[in-house]
C-alpha cells in the first residue's frame, strides 16, 4: 500500500511481525534467530533459553539445525528480537536458506574435511539470495553424509582435506530426487565459485517457481556442466556419459563402497 491508501482495519492484524511466523492458531508467532549449521556458545543458548522461558511457550530444534521460539504473542515479538540482541529476520519464501552443515573435523572423529569452515562461507555468501524458489544446500564431512547433500539443492560432500564432490538437483519431500554429480575433486575456493555460477545460472534460467531438482533434469547436466564450469580454469575433468553410467549402474543394484564412496577415503565405516 502507499502512503496515499488508508490501511483497512483489521489489516495490519493479518500480518505476522517483521521477523515472525503466524502459527495455525491464527494468534501466535514464531521467531528463528540464525546460527550457522546450529552452532552456538554456551552463553548464545543461555540467552535463548531465557527469552524462551519469558515469550515463548515452546521450542523446537528445527530440521534445518536451528532453534525455534514457539508460541509468542504479537506484542512479544519485537522485545524477544530486542533481547537477543539480534535484527528481526525471516527467510520464508523463494530464497536461499540456511546451510546445513556436520561438525567436520572440528569435531567428528570420521570426518575428512573443514565443513564448519566451508558450510559457513556458503551460508554468509548465499543464504537470504532471491531465487526463483527456496534452495537448500547441506555440506557433509565425509561420505557418510549426516547432512544428507544427495537430497539437498547443491550438496557438498568432504572427500579430503580441501577435496569436494558437488551434488546438484537432489530434493526430498513428495517428490524426492537424488542429486546428480555435478563435479569433485574440486577445492574450496573452487566450490565456493561453482556455487556462484550455479545458483546465477538457475536465477537467471529457471521458471517461476521452478526448483533445482525439477530445472536439473530439464535443462540437463550436460549443458548445465558445460555453460557452468566449461571456462573455469584447473578444474578437474568431470565424468562422461559412460562413467555417470557405471556410476549409477542398474536399477536396484548395489554398488561396492569404492565407487559410493569415489575411491580410497580415511573416513572408517561406522
């Protein structure tokens, strides 16, 4: 509405708060202050906890790593963003979400690669970007893939120290997809790049509405392989036709771990 239009009454009581979520009852919010791949300080979750035990009357740990105040009344939102010393925000709709990421290295005694470091350079660069629909992306440590990238937008798998495999197209819910290998091999200021390219390429291409796993398939690897990555410099060689073939075998059929896993991995079987 413009400044000239009178806002009808009972507007402004239809719309959620800057920074919230309307729940089903019509009447209360949510509110979901971002931490990067769910890692926090102690003191973070304190503070949390405390604006949850005074506004919310529920929490949940959402399935994208982060903490949900449940629960808050309309006059409550702005005083809970103010007391967690955080700006409202709220990423629903056509937009890069957060990345999910594993505790990699950092942590996990499987892990083969950094994907704090790397999960967080994505989320900083790309979470909140316009797109034509939501995209997810998850960053796994090591091949076993806690964040599961083969169901993700673009999903990231460690397969070294500064080694990755980048997975494209992968969705779950009612339609679910895996991702097609895009490329490995590649190194993190590569994926970093990649990623760039790719999430312009989809903004630029892609039908209103229209999600990476359904854009995928319709455009096709091959092409999208080639306008992507086909001018960067020391990239490594993709697979081809034949090899994505012996990849994926036969419908049904179980592959030996070698070719799950892309070769020889430090990371043991659970």
């Amino acid at each position: 509405m413009d400044a000239q239009t009178p806002t009808p009454p009972g507007f402004s009581d239809m719309l959620a708060p800057r920074g919230a979520n309307k729940q089903r009852d019509k009447k209360t919010f949510s509110i979901v202050p971002h931490h990067p791949g769910g890692f926090m300080s102690p003191n973070q979750l304190l503070k949390i906890a405390q604006v949850a035990q005074k506004y919310a009357t529920t929490v949940n740990v959402t399935s994208g790593q982060q903490i949900m105040l449940i629960g808050l009344q309309r006059e409550n939102v702005e005083k809970a963003w103010e007391e967690l010393d955080r700006e409202p925000e709220g990423l629903l709709g056509p937009r890069c979400r957060g990345v999910r990421f594993c505790p990699g290295i950092a942590f996990c005694k499987r892990a083969t690669s950094d994907s704090i470091g790397l999960g967080t350079l994505l989320d900083k660069k790309f979470r909140g970007m316009d797109m034509p629909n939501k995209v997810k992306m998850s960053v796994a440590g090591c091949y076993l893939s806690c964040t599961a990238p083969a169901i993700r937008d673009i999903g990231i798998i460690g397969l070294d120290d500064d080694s990755y495999r980048i997975l494209i197209g992968g969705a779950g819910g009612h339609a679910p997809r895996l991702a097609d290998l895009f490329i490995e091999g590649v190194n993190r200021k590569q994926v970093l790049a990649i990623c760039d390219r790719l999430l312009h390429y989809y903004k630029k291409r892609a039908n209103p509405g229209e999600r990476m796993h359904e854009f995928v398939p319709r455009f096709g690897l091959d092409r999208i392989r080639q306008d992507v990555l086909g001018d960067m410099a020391d990239l490594p060689r993709w697979p081809t036709a034949e090899e994505e073939a012996r990849r994926h075998g036969q419908p049904g059929e179980l592959f030996p771990l070698e070719t799950q896993t892309g070769g020889e991995t430090s990371c043991p079987l659970p």
